[in-house]
C-alpha cells in the first residue's frame, strides 16, 4: 500500500502552463537602444519556468511561466532584468549590472519608449525601438 501511495504521488500531474500561452505585452520583444548616447539592446520574453519540489522521497512537479529581461551595452555582456513593474505603458525594473532602478514609458504612436537609467546617482537618457534586440 505504501509503494503505491508513493507511485501515485510521484505520477501526479498538475495543470501545465506554456509560455506560448501568455499574453503579450508591449515590452516583450526585441528592442534597439540608446542608453546616454550609445548604442544598446534590450530583450524581454516569457519562458517556460517548471519548478520541483520534494519532501523525502516523494517530489512534485509543475509548470509555469516567467518573464525573463536582459540588457546589453555596446559589446559588453547581457545582463539581467529584474523587479519588473508594469502598468499601462509605464515599465520599471532593476538592472543587475548595478542594481538600479530602470524606467520606460512606450508611446504607441511611434513605437518608441523613452524614459531614463540611474548610474552612480545620476539620470541618463533610455530610448528604445522594437527591433533588432
């Protein structure tokens, strides 16, 4: 009896989640960018996020989704977005590259977003366009 409960458990199935599944938002995509004059790139995209859990021998397993940014400057290496806040056409979000906050604002009318990034304490201009990302 006690095989089988564990079986059964370890056969559970949740309900699955697809990040083909979520629905879009403005900022998801590939972005072209300026950061203070230099040219940068910028990508946000939903990921499938399974996550395990266990509790001696016995585990389970579900499916689910995150949304995942990166931000690359010039040459350097991409790094990761993160505390993403969105409302309306309004995005914030902390760069990890020094742990500041981000702010964008994105204009449908031109399919730009402007807004601005923090480093060392000052404000420098953030602009960004769909594309190439």
């Amino acid at each position: 009896m006690k095989r089988t409960l564990i079986a059964l458990a370890l056969l559970t199935v949740t309900a699955t989640s697809h990040a083909s599944q979520v629905a879009s938002a403005w900022y998801f995509g590939n972005w072209s960018c300026v950061i203070d004059h230099r040219a940068a790139r910028m990508v946000w995209q939903v990921v499938d996020d399974p996550q395990t859990s266990c509790s001696g021998n016995v585990c389970s397993s579900s499916s689910g989704v995150a949304v995942r940014g990166w931000f690359k400057d010039g040459s350097g290496p991409w790094v990761k977005l993160v505390n993403r806040s969105a409302s309306g056409s309004d995005l914030r979000f902390t760069y990890t590259g020094d742990n500041t906050r981000w702010f964008l604002r994105y204009d449908p009318n031109t399919g730009v977003a402007t807004g601005n990034t923090i480093w060392r304490g000052n404000t420098y201009p953030l602009q960004c366009s769909q594309g190439q990302g």
